[in-house]
C-alpha cells in the first residue's frame, strides 16, 4: 500500500517571498529616481521645463494610483506571481524606451511605467504577506519598506556616476531584470499546504464585481485607506518641503538643508522596521496609531520651529519614524480584516493603496500648499493636522490586531474544552 507524503513548505520559504518582494520595490525606485540627480541632462536631451520635469518626477505616484485598484482585482483573477510578471516586462520595456525618448509626452509615460511592478505589489501586498505571515504580516511590509527606501537613497547615491545617461538607463533596466527573474523563480503565491487545503474545498471564489463592491462596503478598508492617506500626506510635506523651508526661513545652506531631510528618511527607516514588533507585543494596532499620530504631528510642527536649532536633527529623526510607524500596520491591514473574504483581498488592498496614493499626491498639492503658500509655519501645522486625525480616527477605528488577538484566543480555548 502507498503512503501518500503531504508536501509542506519550508519555514525559511517566507523569507525568500520578502527578498523577492524587497527587489522588486528597491529596483523600481532606483529606475525611478535615477534622474534626479542627472536633472540637468535630462531636462536638455528631452527639452523639458521645471514644472515638466516635477511632473515626471511624480509619475511613479500618478501610477500607483491609476492601477492599484485593477490590480488587486487581476492578482484575485490570475494571481500575484503572474501579475506582477507581466509588470517587471512592461517597467523594462518602459525604462529602456527613455533612451529614444526626446520630447515630454513619450518621456512621461516611460516614467510612469518604470515602477509599474513595484505598484501593483503595493497594491497585493496585504494579500501576500497575509498568506504567508498571517497576524504578523506587518513585520513583512516594515521590512519591505525599509528596503525599498534603500533603492531610492542607492539611485541618489550613484545615479551621477554611470558614464551617460544611456548607460544608467540600460544599467538600471538590467537591475530590474534581474530582480524579476528572481522573483518569477521564487515566488509563489501562499504555501503549498494552504493551497492544497483551497483545493479541497468547494470554489469559493468571489466574483471581481462582487469583491470590490465588499471592499467598498468594509470600514475596514476604508479606515486602513485613510490612515495611508493622512501619513502620505503629512510625510510628503517632510520630504517636499522642508529644504526649502529651512533655506528660506533659517538661511541654511542646501548641503545641510539635504542631510537635515535625509535623517528623516533614517527615521522612516527604523519607523517601519520597528513598528510592526511593537503592534505584535501589544496585540493591538489602535495603540501605535494614535501614539504614532500625536507624534507624528508634535514633531513634524517642531521641525519648523527647531528649524534654527541644533534640536533640528534628533527632531526631524523622530518625525520621520512616527510618520512611517503607520505605513506597515494597515499596508498589511487587509489579512487582518475578516469582512473581506480571502479571494476578495487583492481587491481591498487595491482600494487602499489608490487612497494612499492619492493622499501623497493631492493632499500638499491640492489643500496644504494652496492654502498655506510660503508660509511654511502654517504649512507644517497643517501637515501635523493629519497627525492629529490620525490619532482622532485611530480611536474610533476598529483595533483589527486586538479582534484577531481575541479570535485566536477564544480559538485555543474551544479547542481545549472539546479535548
């Protein structure tokens, strides 16, 4: 008689899933940023103005935000690992057309696609991460966000030093290739257990309409939505605008204006590796977001007011780590949230990227500068504004971490009363 051996999926596996995921962002946003330090060249080859040229630097965002929410109906379709294929082909496609690119229009849309992988990831993530980390998905995406910051400090760092603008084009598509080979090898979209257990069971598979009219219904979705669309909002003012403000308020010099913004990036850094451990200790996501809320506003409003001080440097830090405490909790929140069924995450979490994404880009460009102009104390309390709402809605919030806390508990409980 034959023994039928169940095929597990190694422990360590999830760790090849969070390397693979960690070069797909960090690659995307090193062909990304890549220009930015070759503004000059770029701008001359492609006859690009100022204001053509912050375009094309915001049109990775201008992406994410266009195709999270089909994204994460396509990945419930034909699943990540197919999806996100498809996306390294289109963003190395994209990053070698700038070569041949001479005028605005076409030069845009290459920019666009460039991180066209790395977007519709984002928007998947929670789904990902939920399969394979569960509860402790967080601790996943902080790690993932960490690194990501890496390829954009990487792409600052050595953009200048490719011999011509051509060969850091091909050097950084080759990069990318690289990434999405290795992703295409190892990835996989939930263990092999879960996969064969879903095979077992009955089809239960939500239909597209179907899942995004749930997503669309949770408040769930719509708080996690939310608290990305305050934190894009309130850091993009750190990042955009706190350079100029210190030139122009304190007369800093733009080297130390630049290293002053860059410790905030360190602080984004430590905020999303270290956040997703303290929500875990605590069994509780309401917690750290209110903390992180009030701090992020405390100390995003103290970055202006310290702007002459030597305080600046450990006050931007932590603004920075606050600010990025709530970008790993509820990037992962979908795995959490058990009014959305498993075929129906991709869906929820498109909906909540689109909603980060649109803070990023309409919240300072749209509300803050308009109303705040160069009055940059006015502007930084009004990027600490969002701070504050998130601390506010943090409280009325469900704490889905506590709620699945409490589940598994309860879980344990019952199983040990039957035995």
């Amino acid at each position: 008689m034959m023994v039928q051996i169940k095929k597990t999926t190694p422990p360590w596996y999830k760790w090849l899933i969070v390397t693979a995921t960690c070069l797909t962002s960090c690659s995307a946003l090193y062909q990304e940023v890549l220009i930015i330090p070759r503004v000059r060249e770029v701008m001359e080859k492609v006859h690009l103005s100022l204001p053509q040229f912050s375009m094309i630097a915001m049109a990775g965002m201008l992406c994410s935000m266009i195709l999270s929410i089909p994204a994460g109906g396509i990945a419930d379709k034909i699943g990540i690992r197919k999806m996100i294929g498809i996306a390294y082909v289109l963003a190395i496609i994209a990053g070698l057309s700038r070569i041949f690119a001479t005028s605005f229009l076409p030069f845009f849309i290459a920019s666009m696609f460039c991180g066209v992988a790395a977007a519709m990831q984002t928007a998947v993530l929670g789904k990902l991460f939920g399969n394979w980390f569960g509860a402790k998905a967080g601790r996943a995406a902080g790690i993932m966000g960490a690194v990501a910051m890496l390829g954009q400090s990487l792409s600052t760092g050595t953009g200048a030093l490719w011999p011509s603008l051509d060969a850091a084009y091909i050097g950084a598509a080759v990069f990318v290739a690289i990434s999405g080979i290795f992703f295409v090898i190892v990835m996989k979209d939930k263990p092999f257990e879960m996969a064969e257990e879903e095979n077992t069971l009955p089809s239960h598979k939500v239909p597209l309409k179907k899942a995004y009219i749930l997503s669309l219904k949770s408040k769930n979705v719509w708080f996690s939505g939310l608290f990305l669309c305050l934190f894009m909002g309130g850091s993009m003012c750190i990042r955009s605008f706190l350079p100029a403000a210190l030139q122009t308020g304190y007369g800093i010099d733009t080297v130390t204006a630049g290293s002053i913004t860059a410790i905030a990036s360190i602080g984004f850094l430590f905020g999303n590796l270290l956040t997703p451990n303290f929500c875990i200790k605590l069994a509780s996501n309401r917690i750290v977001t209110i903390i992180a809320g009030i701090g992020s506003a405390v100390f995003t409003f103290l970055s202006w007011q310290f702007g002459g001080s030597a305080m600046i440097w450990p006050v931007v830090f932590l603004a920075g780590f606050f600010w990025c405490s709530i970008q790993p909790i509820y990037l992962s929140a979908v795995t959490l949230m058990d009014d959305i069924p498993d075929h129906a995450k991709g869906s929820a979490g498109g909906i909540v990227t689109t909603l980060m994404m649109l803070g990023a880009f309409c919240i300072p460009s749209f509300i803050i500068t308009p109303i705040a102009g160069t009055n940059y104390q006015l502007l930084f309390l009004m990027a600490s504004a969002c701070g504050i709402l998130i601390a506010v809605l943090g409280f009325i919030a469900p704490d889905l971490m506590a709620i699945k806390a409490k589940e598994n508990a309860e879980s344990i409980h019952g199983t040990a009363i039957k035995a």
